[in-house]
C-alpha cells in the first residue's frame, strides 16, 4: 500500500509539474506584446497587380490567430502609406515583437530602397524619394526603439514595375515580373534585434501569379507561418527552399538578420518560450 501510495504521489508530482509548466508557457505567451501592420498594394495605375490584396488579407489573419494586434490596409495612396508607418514605429514602441509585411511595388534608387503607393506617378528617377516610402527611414525609426525585436517582410519587386515583362517556370506557367529587368536592390544593413526579410534576393525579381490567388512567396510564408516551435531564421530558411524549387531558382528569397534572441511565431512545449530580444 505504501509502494503504491508513493507512486501516486509520483504521479500526481509529475502531472502538477506539467500543469504549471503549461500555465507559465500560455502566460509568457499572453504576456508577450506583438504587434502588426500589413499592407497589401495592387490597384495601380500603370501596372496593377493581382496577388497584394489577398496576400496581406491571409497574412493579416494568420497573424492575428498568433497573437498578433493587427492593422490591416489595401491600396494606400501616398498620403496613407507615409502616415501608416509613421503611426506604426510610433506607436509599437512598448511592443515586444513589431512586425511589418508590404506586398506591391518597390523601387531601388541610388542607393535606397522604396515601396511605391498606388497613386504614384514616378515619370524619372529622381522623383521617386518624394513620392514613395524609404525602407531605410522605417529601418532607422524602429532602430530607435530600444526594446522587443522588429521583423519586416518585403514582398516586392526591386525593379522599374512600369515595363513589364513575362517569365516562363519549369512547370510552364508564365507569370509576370513585378519589374522590368533584374536590376536587383541596393543592399541593407539592418539595425540591432531586426530581421529583414526580401521575397527575392539583390538582383532577382519577384513573381506576381495573376493564376493563382496568392503570389509564390507569400504562399510558402502562409504554409510555414504558424509551424510550432520553429524558430524564425529556420520559417524563412523553408520560405526560400519553396520558392526556389517551385520558380526553378528564378526567384530565390534573401533574408538579414541581427536578432539577438530566439523567436517563434507559435510556441511548443516551451521551445521559444523566451520569445523576445533583450533591451538593445
């Protein structure tokens, strides 16, 4: 009777230990303050495109099931589109995870890189800071916050999207460059406890899917988005294995990272429990 009094302690020890460790994962978990802007640009003018709109849809509500406090926006003009970020780095200052995810057009200009609005009526090169949103202004106002990680994911071309063409994949499908040609994107160097995340590497292009529902990158993040206890560097690292094999290396995502701790999109039994970079 002892013997068996004392394994039901046992037990009973071991399904408290669980109980516990279960209920400080769900608290780390609520208590962690993550926070989204998505937005998704396909009414153009010149060159409209066909995925944006329902990429940050299916994102927006992906990040939402992760515990994700979410702003959500299509077709921003110019005017939206400035104000959209400024409000964003403003105000997720006390956020532990800020996250931005831009699908539409982007532009590389001497050096910068730039998402384009759908307003926007770019007639040369030297027009194109004025009427676009650097990606290098964002980066260096979400480098003065001093605490939680940032993550920005670019879904977008880094090429003239006013000339463009078409690309034949190994399947045979032919889809349209989200640009006119390969011209890549002026490299960033991303700020401490960022990562910075191209749906196509410096000197590739992007591939918009007027076939399909959802552009080829943002399929695969949807797919590996919510994967328990799959650190980010590793969702990524399946991102670009997807997309390279499916558009036969024509489009291979690229990603920078210096996080200084670890971080999942969905927990499991404890793995990135920790979730958040300490105070830079």
């Amino acid at each position: 009777m002892r013997r068996r009094n004392f394994r039901l302690c046992r037990v009973a020890r071991a399904v408290s230990a669980a109980l516990l460790g279960a209920a400080c994962l769900v608290q780390a978990v609520q208590a962690e303050v993550r926070t989204a802007l998505v937005i998704g640009n396909s009414a153009y003018k010149s060159a409209p495109l066909k995925n944006p709109a329902p990429d940050s849809q299916a994102v927006a509500s992906a990040l939402k099931d992760l515990g994700f406090q979410v702003t959500e926006r299509e077709n921003t003009t110019y005017r939206e589109l400035i104000e959209l970020l400024r409000q964003f780095t403003a105000h997720a200052a006390n956020a532990d995870v800020r996250l931005v995810f831009y699908a539409g057009h982007g532009v590389q200009a001497k050096g910068r890189n730039y998402l384009l609005p759908v307003d926007t009526d770019i007639r040369a090169e030297e027009e194109i800071p004025a009427k676009s949103a650097d990606v290098n202004d964002l980066l260096d106002r979400l480098s003065r916050i001093p605490r939680g990680i940032n993550i920005v994911i670019l879904d977008a071309c880094r090429n003239n999207p006013f000339a463009g063409s078409d690309v034949t994949l190994p399947d045979g499908r032919r889809l349209k460059f989200r640009g006119a040609t390969p011209a890549g994107l002026a490299r960033m160097e991303v700020p401490l406890g960022t990562l910075l995340a191209f749906s196509t590497a410096p000197g590739g292009v992007a591939l918009d899917d007027p076939a399909a529902k959802h552009s080829i990158y943002a399929k695969y993040l949807l797919d590996n988005l919510t994967a328990p206890g799959l650190p980010v560097e590793q969702m990524f690292k399946r991102v670009r294995s997807g997309v390279a094999n499916e558009t036969g290396r024509m489009q291979v995502p690229w990603e920078s990272s210096s996080l200084t701790g670890d971080f999942c999109f969905k927990s499991e039994s404890g793995a990135c429990l920790m979730a958040t970079a300490p105070a830079r």
